[in-house]
C-alpha cells in the first residue's frame, strides 16, 4: 500500500519526515518495526523456488532496510539505492559496479583520503588504472579520457580544501564518450545538492555523517540512475555488503531531521567561518559559501546550501606545532576525524602532500565541522585556541 500523500507535491522536508513511512502496513506505529532476522521461511519449496517472494534472506534486506532505502530513492530521485556498512565501503561498492580490469578512471585529486587508498591499494590489483584530475579542470577533464576511460569521479567540494567542481560540465564531458559519472555528495547531502537531477550516474553518501547525525552510527549509501543500476544492485548483493537493523533504524530517525539540522549547521558555519575571515591568525578560510571563495560562483548556481564543514589556513609564520597547540586548548570543539554529528569538532591539517597533482601549499591548516552548539560560546573556545598560538 503506498503511502497516503505519496500522490502529493511534496517538499523536501515533508519527503524527509513521511519518506519510507507506511503506518497503516505497520499496525499504525509511525516507525517501523527493527526485524533483526537471517533466515526467511517459505511456505513450500515451489515458492521458494519461484523468485517472486520480496524477501528470501536476511542479507538481502527486509522491513526495516526496505524503509530507509525507500526514503533515500524518494530523496535522491534515483532508480535504486543500497546501503552499505559505512561510507567508504559506499565508495568501494559503487566503483567496484562500473569498472573491469583495463579500464580507466579519472579520480579528482581531492577526494577522500581513504578513498584514495581505495583506488591505489585494490584496484590497481585488479588491473584499473588510476589517474587523477586537478578538481579545476572541472569540465575540461574531457581532454583526459582515454578510448579506454569508464567512469570519472567528483566530489564537490573537496575533502580538506574545499574547492568545488563544475558538476554539469563534467557531466556533459562524460556523456559525449558514454563515462559513467560518480560523486561523493556527503558535504551538500541531498539536501543543498542532488547529483542524479543533474545526470550524475551514482550518488554516494557517508550517511555517517548528516543522514544519522548523531556520532553514533556506521551507515553508508549509494543511489543510481537507471543506467547504472542493475550493475550496483548486483555488485552490492555479490559482496555480502549489509547493515545491521538497529543501525538502519537509527539511520532513519536522523533522516527525519536532517533538513533542519543541516539548515542549523549552515548558519552556524557561515557565522564561524564569517569571524574567521576577520581574525589576524587567519590567513584563508576554505568555505564556497563565502562571497571571498573562489569556488562561490559554482556553489552559488548549483547547490541549495552549505554544510558545517570547511577549514581555515593560519599565516603564514605559524608551525605545525602551535596548530595542534591550538587544537589542544579547544573545550568544546572535539578532536576526531568524522563529522556531521551534533557537535563541533577540530583537526589539524596539513596540506602539503595530501594530493598528487598539484599542492595546495605548506600552511598548517585547520578543518572545523561547526555543530549545533551556540555561537557565542564556540568563537570563545575558538579564541582561547588563539591564545594558544600567540602564548
């Protein structure tokens, strides 16, 4: 039975709060049941044998799993989505659906680092070959496919520098040479940004961060249009790739308030990273929502908003070491490599060699998710971490 106002114009948030939601199927609780299950019992061998029964093992989904990829198709306006077990498991099950051994991808030299990993430590071993773009080249990259090139990856914007990508360009690029197009989309969500409307073939998602929300949850997601779907749903299914139902079941709570969390962190950010631009340690903020990034005219026409994600650059004169004494003295801002949580957090970076194509300087730099905390009490944690440089 579909659900009562799925024949209705429906706005995002409306979509993220009824999506995968069928009450009247599940005994009029508005969430459903979390079925933790393997086995699936047949009533005879013949209908076990037929194929047609909706649910033949655990591994494969049930109730609980069908919900949350529900509402993610509906979210993504995409022929199909898979969870996986966490988000880089995502990146790996959607580049494992579209390349064979022989064939050729164009990897933005910002992307994720364990992403990269990925693609230098396995897939080379099955015979990929692997080669990484400037994300400026953005729709130029065409001038970089070979007759053996199978699929083009983006991320917008990118992981730690924050540029963004010209994603309809690259698309176009792609569609001239039959290229399938992959994005990591976990900074926008499909929230500010959805690939699929402007014809990126698969959508990826570290639901780790924004879907859940809540610091507490591995969950990773990847949604397909119709031509690259068939190939990830049975990839997906080939490599055993399952998410627990608790888990699940925690991924869709968060589904339900993630525009108005995501709307939050937008606001916080952007007044963040708005005072950053101000402070005399400051020399860069790394954030396109700014009017100051170089990547603000891309961001501006494509994507509805901003995460709680980017990063600033110290002078230049500040060490490593007064950047991570900087982090030190933070209370509030947490130390750790995820974000998209509730809470703001704080890691130092550094630039230089993190890419391979180009090298987007030696400053020690800072990447900030800025949570749902009050503004006035972060820029004062912020500030004692100042005081820590100058001290």
């Amino acid at each position: 039975m579909p659900n009562k106002s799925s024949d209705l114009v429906r706005s995002l948030d409306t979509r993220l709060a009824h999506g995968g939601s069928h009450p009247l199927e599940n005994q009029g609780f508005v969430n459903p049941q979390v079925i933790h299950a393997s086995t699936v019992l047949f009533p005879d061998v013949e209908t076990m044998l037929s194929g047609k029964s909706k649910y033949t093992y655990g591994r494969r989904g049930n109730p609980t799993s069908d919900a949350l990829v529900e509402a993610v198709v509906d979210l993504e306006g995409a022929a199909g989505a898979v969870l996986c077990p966490s988000g880089l498991n995502a990146v790996s099950v959607a580049l494992l659906s579209c390349l064979k051994a022989g064939d050729h991808l164009l990897m933005v030299d910002t992307v994720y680092g364990p992403g990269r990993k990925f693609c230098d430590e396995v897939l080379v071993k099955f015979g990929v070959e692997i080669e990484y773009y400037d994300p400026a080249v953005s729709g130029n990259v065409e001038k970089l496919f070979r007759a053996n090139t199978r699929a083009v990856y983006a991320e917008a914007p990118g992981s730690l520098t924050f540029e963004m990508q010209d994603i309809p360009a690259i698309v176009a690029a792609a569609r001239r040479h039959d290229v399938l197009v992959l994005m990591d989309n976990t900074w926008a969500t499909p929230v500010f940004f959805r690939p699929l409307e402007h014809g990126v073939d698969l959508s990826i998602q570290a639901a780790t961060k924004y879907i859940v929300g809540h610091s507490d949850v591995m969950l990773g997601t990847v949604a397909a249009n119709e031509r690259a779907w068939k190939a990830l749903h049975a990839t997906h299914g080939y490599m055993g790739a399952h998410v627990g139902p608790d888990d699940v079941y925690l991924g869709l709570r968060g589904l339900r308030t993630m525009g108005v969390r995501l709307r939050q962190h937008m606001k916080n950010a952007l007044e963040v990273a708005r005072w950053l631009e101000k402070h005399p340690f400051v020399a860069r903020v790394r954030h396109p929502g700014l009017e100051s990034d170089p990547g603000h005219a891309l961001w501006k026409r494509d994507f509805d908003g901003a995460s709680g994600l980017f990063a600033f650059d110290f002078k230049e004169g500040v060490s490593v070491k007064q950047s991570h004494a900087f982090v030190d003295a933070l209370s509030l801002f947490g130390l750790g490599y995820s974000w998209g949580g509730y809470e703001s957090l704080a890691l130092p970076v550094i630039l230089k060699g993190q890419r391979t194509v180009t090298q987007p300087g030696e400053q020690a730099s800072i990447r900030l998710h800025i949570g749902l905390e009050d503004m006035d009490d972060l820029k004062a944690d912020l500030e004692r971490g100042f005081s820590a440089v100058s001290g």
